[in-house]
C-alpha cells in the first residue's frame, strides 16, 4: 500500500468512530509526543550495546509503537494537507546538501559544524 492508501484507511478508522473532533493540530502533536515518548521508553538509562539487546527483545513492542507514531503523524500530515512523501524527499535534498559525504561521513556533527 502507498501512504495515501494508507492514511485513507487511518482517516477511515478515526471517522467511523467520530473521532475527528479530537483530532486538531495541537492534540496530534501532543499524541505524536507521547507516543515517540513510548518508543524511547525502554531504552531510558541504557547503553548502546544494551539498547541494541532492548531492540531487539522488545521488538513486538517496538513495532506496535513505531506504527502508533506513523498513524499519527500520517493523520496529521493529511490534516494539514501535506504530502508526507513530497516533505520527506524534501528533507532529503536537503539534508544531501547540508551533509556533503566528503564532510559529513563518519561524522555526528550538525551540519553548521561540519
């Protein structure tokens, strides 16, 4: 499925259940928040190579809470008429340009430290 078809079956969900009128910009945001909130829960006060095991042992969980971000975010994005595919490759033009390979590779710099 493309995202739009995707995020038709989302819009589908939410208007069925009449939910619409909890869903503005601001209660997304916040749902967005809460939800990556989540997804960063199990791995608060580990180290890399323990969050790598949380990964992959809370992998079920993960996925679950991946997916609440996504239609979220998919939601939102529809809400505010924009194309989640056209940002992202927006985004990645311009993260090609802000990131040049021969500065950037193998670096974690800002693009304004680079």
């Amino acid at each position: 499925m493309t995202i739009d078809e995707i995020t038709t079956r989302i819009c589908a969900f939410r208007d069925a259940r009449d939910w619409m009128q909890f869903h503005n910009p601001k209660d997304l945001a916040v749902a967005i928040a809460a939800e990556a909130g989540e997804l960063m829960q199990p791995f608060v006060w580990k180290s890399p190579a323990q969050s790598e095991a949380v990964a992959r042992e809370k992998k079920d969980y993960l996925t679950e809470e991946v997916a609440d971000v996504a239609i979220l975010l998919f939601e939102f994005a529809h809400n505010l008429g924009i194309s989640v595919e056209d940002a992202m490759l927006a985004k990645l033009a311009k993260n090609e340009q802000r990131y040049p390979v021969g500065k950037a590779h193998g670096s974690n710099a800002k693009y304004n430290e680079l």
